[in-house]
C-alpha cells in the first residue's frame, strides 16, 4: 500500500473516530452534511479524497468545529504524498523506446548513445 493510500485511510480513521465520539452514525452525518450515505462511508474508509471544504462541514456537522485545522492539516499531508509520487511516478515513467529529448527523433550516428 502507498503511502498516499496510508495517509488517506488515516485521514478516514480520524473522521469516524470524530463521529464516534460525537455519538452519530453515519446516516446521521450523511443527513446534517445533505451527503450520500455512500460518501460518508467512502470518505471514512479512505475510498475518496475530501476536500477542504468536505473536512470543514464534516467538523462542524460533527460538533468539533476546533478540529477543522487538524483535519486540514491532514490533507495537506496526504495532498504532499500524492505530488512527491506524481513527480517520482512521473521521472520514472520515460519510455526506453522514445528519446529522453523531447523533439528529438534521431542522433547524429542515427543510434541512440547508449542502450539498455
């Protein structure tokens, strides 16, 4: 598992332990936020990624309008996992087959300078 995915499960573990200690289930969050079912659940599985605007309503509907900050601060760290794996993923996802040079098709031997 990455650690884009860790990060995002953690964030959904934080979420259900916050409705937990405010005594709701689910439904009942899903009915304050006007949400699907379907995405609460999502949501606190670390299934889908929430936005900032998602973590704020869910602190308030949840009665812990203090852990906005927390909960925005756990996304920026999940949202900082999936750039560096972007940018690595990325870096490393040059083909063998195509030039590292973009624009060029051909070397002046007609052969790339080195194999694989």
């Amino acid at each position: 598992m990455s650690n884009y995915q860790t990060a995002r499960e953690g964030l959904g573990a934080r979420m259900r332990e916050m409705r937990a200690e405010a005594g709701l289930s689910a439904r009942e969050v899903a009915e304050r936020l006007g949400w699907p079912r379907s995405k609460v659940s999502k949501l606190e599985h670390g299934k889908q990624t929430p936005h900032v605007r998602d973590l704020r309503a869910w602190a308030h509907a949840v009665g812990q309008a203090g852990t906005e900050v927390e909960l925005v601060a756990r996304l920026r760290h999940l949202e900082t996992h999936y750039a560096s794996t972007r940018a690595f993923g990325h870096a490393c996802s040059v083909s063998r087959s195509s030039p590292i040079l973009i624009g060029v098709s051909e070397f002046s031997s007609g052969k790339p300078p080195f194999t694989w």
